[in-house]
C-alpha cells in the first residue's frame, strides 16, 4: 500500500452511503497505514470516529486519546462524549466535563452545548437551568443560517425547542422540531449514525407530546412514534408495496418489515435497506404512507 492508494480506499469509503464489511475493514487498513506513515492526528481522529460508529469504543478512546496529544479539537470533544456516556463502561462527568470545556474554550460549539447540559442535569457542576438557557440561547444565532450538514443545528434546535416549551411557547417549538428534523434527515440521508437516530427520535416523541399525530402527514421517522406500540403501516417505494408492523411479545414490542423480523424499531432503522440502501437514504423516496 501507498499513501495515495490509501487515501483513494478512504475517499471512497466515505463516498458511499451503504459501505459493506469489506469496506469497512480496507479503512481500517489504510488508516492505520497513513496514522504510522504521517503521524498526523486527523487520520487518528478518522480511525477513532470508525470505531466509535461501530461502537467499539476501547479502541475509539486509544485513538482519541493519541490526536488529543496533538491538541485535536474534534479529538477533545469526543473524548467528552466518551467519558459523559460511559461509553467504555464507566462514566466519570469530571472528565467529560473537563474535555467539553476546554474543546469549547477552542471554539467547539458542539462542546459548548454539551457544557450546557451539563449545568442542566448537575452533573459535575452545580445544577443551574438558567445557566443551560443563557449557553443555548448565545449558540442559536450562531448555527441558525447554516447549511453544513455537520453542524450541530438539530442538536441546538431542539434543546432550544425544550426551552420554548418549557415556557409555554409551543408553536415556537414545533417550528424549531420542524426545522430540526428536516435538517438531520438529511444528514442521516448520508450517513446513518445510530447517535442521530437517537436524537431523531427523541425529537419525534417531544413533538407528538405538544400535537396530536396526524396519518394524513406521515413520514419515515414517525415510525418511532407508531412502532412503540402495535400498528401496521404500508407505504409504498417504486410501485411496491412494503409493510411493517409492530408486535407485541411477552411483554416487549418486536418489529416485522415485510418478512423479516428486528428486536427494536431502532435495529429497524439501522438494518433495513431497499434496492441496496437503508431506509435512512430512501426516506424521500418513501410515498402512500398508510396506518391500519
């Protein structure tokens, strides 16, 4: 392997939205080769990225851990994340604490709101609501107008959106749920991160906690609506029609798309694929959505 026939596998790696195990195992291959060729910490911080989408977070937290040596902004905040969730096991909130506020001290707006959620549930720091509201407020006009799929607008929209509801905003909030969930099914179009299904789904419950569900708007994602308990839903993608259901079994709810069976409507969303691509990159192509 070379450097530039290593770079080409990453190139075309991250080109795709559906990369097979075979792709996956050549990155790895070649970001290993350019991390012990280059020493540069951007390809450790693609390597830890990989691992932590395949949430083999041990090896996510040794290569974060080698860029954040090398002061990597995008390495300081993930290490945050690491420690704030526990991923490796064990949560310790100084540490995420500490890695947030110094990425954000570097600029990282990421960082600055998960600073802020911090000071909400009173973790590490003294709990202080008003403190969370004055972070998030300072980080809405900054992200507002973007159009950078990675930026974090769905994340500071729907904790704005919280704020909105908490004070008895809720037109405000829908309207932020609105532009919050069209921006991150975009980016979920892309690439389907389990930690943005996740965030899509928490703002589909809030949303259908402030307005009733409407069957005669139906689209993908209120699929984590439906599917918490038992329903059939149809639609129909290039003159086919596809149905999934949501069972209940021995006290837990179990999903069939089609012919094919998932324990949770989150394996769903991860799992299905049609015509070669998930869900997730279909979803504007989805039509004749039907509840029974």
């Amino acid at each position: 392997m070379t450097i530039v026939e290593a770079k080409r596998i990453c190139r075309e790696y991250y080109e795709k939205t559906n990369p097979s195990e075979e792709d996956a195992f050549l990155l790895t291959e070649a970001l290993g080769y350019l991390i012990e060729e280059t020493k540069s910490p951007d390809y450790m911080v693609d390597l830890g990225s990989f691992y932590y989408e395949s949430r083999q977070f041990d090896l996510a937290l040794k290569y974060y851990e080698m860029a954040a040596e090398h002061n990597n902004l995008y390495a300081i905040s993930n290490l945050g994340y690491i420690w704030y969730y526990g991923r490796t096991g064990e949560k310790n909130y100084e540490k995420a604490f500490r890695y947030f506020d110094r990425a954000r001290r570097m600029g990282d707006i990421i960082s600055a709101y998960k600073v802020a959620d911090m000071y909400k549930n009173g973790y590490y720091v003294e709990k202080n609501y008003e403190k969370y509201k004055e972070i998030i407020e300072e980080l809405y006009p900054k992200i507002k107008n973007t159009r950078r799929l990675n930026d974090p607008l769905p994340e500071i929209f729907s904790r704005l959106a919280g704020i909105r509801t908490k004070e008895g905003k809720p037109k405000a909030a829908l309207h932020l749920y609105e532009k919050a969930m069209s921006f991150l099914a975009q980016r979920l179009r892309w690439h389907s991160f389990f930690g943005d299904l996740n965030i899509m789904k928490r703002m589909v419950e809030d949303v259908y906690k402030l307005q009733p569900f409407d069957p005669e708007n139906m689209w993908l994602y209120d699929l984590f609506y439906l599917l918490a308990s038992p329903h059939k839903i149809r639609f129909c993608f290039e003159d086919t029609t596809h149905e999934v259901e949501s069972v209940e079994e021995d006290c837990a709810i179990v999903i069939r798309f089609d012919d094919k069976w998932f324990r949770t409507v989150d394996d769903l969303f991860r799992k299905t694929e049609l015509d070669g691509e998930l869900l997730t990159t279909r979803y504007e192509e989805l039509y004749d959505f039907e509840v029974e």
